[in-house]
C-alpha cells in the first residue's frame, strides 16, 4: 500500500520517477541532464539542495534551471568562520533561498544533557544528533533532494548513482556531481564565478565541522580529513 509524503506525491509515484530517472539518465549523464530531469518531473518547491558550503557548484547547477530552490545548511554550531563565510555569500549572490537547518539542542544543551565535547567521545553520536536527526526532518517536506557526493572521493561513494530512491529519508535522491573529479569542480566554480570555502585552497577538500576536520596531506583520501584517526568516513547521511 502506498504512503503519503507530505508533498503531493505518493511513494510509489516518487519510486516510479526515481526509476524512469535511473534508466534515462543511466550512469555518466552530464550534471545539467540530471537537473533538467528534475525540474520535468517535480515543482521547485518540493526539492531542496544540501550544501555544506565547501563550494556552492551544486546549488549554482540546480538554480539554472530551478531558481529560488531551497539550500539547506545543516547549522551544527561547530562550522569553521570561512564555511560561515560561504553561507552568507551563497544566500547574498545566488537565486536561492538559504535555510538554515538548526539541531535541537544547542552546543550548550548538548554538553549539559551529554557531557561536553561530544564529538570526541562519540563521533557518530555527536553526527547524529547534530546534523542527521535536523536534516532527515527538514527533508520531510520536500519530494527530491540534491546532494554534491562524489564518486572520486572515497571508497564509499564509488558506485554512487545519478538518482536513486532514498530509502532512508522516503524521498528521491539526485547527485549530478557523482561523475566529477575534484578539479571538475574546482573549474566549474572558477568559470561560473561561484563562491567557494577558502578552505579549499589551504589543503580541506572535504569541510565538515572544525573539531573533526584536517587539512589533507599530498595523496591522501580526499575525506581522510574528516574524522581523522577514526574508522568513521561518513556522518551517516548518504550511506
């Protein structure tokens, strides 16, 4: 039996054009392929974009063709300044609208109910409560979402498809970046004039929160910065 969403569209329906997205946009379709799929099939208003402002290439893409989408920012309270930065240049230039998606508790509450430094005692834990439980809510209103993964940039992310069903959020999941490299994107936002985190230049290709980001080394994993010296790769929102 199908559910509901709280979009217009029922499950099945949202299954059915991930499906049709999946066999017309194949595996290699270029990145403005897959958003004009996107904005065949579904209004702007049931899609939002995430963006953790390392760069602003994905929601740059999705706005050509759907202007005024939402860009969710998951607001963890321990963003690097430069990704503050970023965030305020993406809402200022681009024709996008920035929602800052905010955890329940703030950084004070959570040490209070949880001891503090959460992060460095139980990194998953910290992972969840501050970005996946917001955006897994946040995401319940929308029929599609974007994401900028990349198959290049770890282990973990190599068979990333163009569109898939989300089973984990009830909703589609388009990456049109998937088939790009790092220098891909770095040319895009270069040409396109994008704002992109100064981060980027100073050895981070891959920005989470401050206490559990590093620069990366010369041949390293692009994500080896993140949660550096943990078997943790991922915060847990695209596996």
């Amino acid at each position: 039996m199908s559910t509901k969403t709280s979009t217009s569209k029922t499950e099945n329906e949202l299954r059915a054009i991930a499906a049709r997205g999946a066999e017309e946009l194949g595996w290699d379709a270029t990145a403005a392929q897959v958003v004009e799929f996107a904005a065949r099939h579904l209004d702007v208003k049931e899609i939002a974009v995430a963006c953790s402002m390392a760069d602003a290439v994905l929601p740059h893409l999705v706005a050509q063709q759907l202007p005024g989408v939402d860009v969710l920012f998951l607001d963890t309270g321990y963003h690097f300044t430069e990704t503050r930065i970023t965030r305020d240049e993406v809402a200022g230039t681009l024709p996008v609208n920035v929602v800052d998606v905010l955890p329940t508790l703030s950084v004070a509450q959570q040490d209070e109910q949880f001891g503090k430094d959460l992060f460095s005692r139980d990194a998953a834990a910290c992972c969840k409560l501050r970005k996946m439980d917001p955006l897994k809510e946040a995401l319940s209103g929308y029929s599609a979402w974007f994401t900028g993964v990349r198959r290049d940039e770890a282990p973990t992310r190599i068979n990333t498809p163009l569109v898939t069903y989300d089973e984990v959020h009830g909703l589609i999941k388009f990456n049109p970046v998937a088939p790009w490299s790092f220098d891909e994107l770095i040319n895009y936002a270069s040409t396109h004039q994008v704002p992109v985190n100064m981060l980027l230049a100073h050895g981070y290709p891959s920005i989470g929160c401050a206490p559990c980001t590093r620069p990366v080394a010369a041949g390293e994993d692009p994500r080896a910065g993140r949660w550096a010296g943990l078997s943790k790769t991922e915060c847990g929102i695209h596996i």
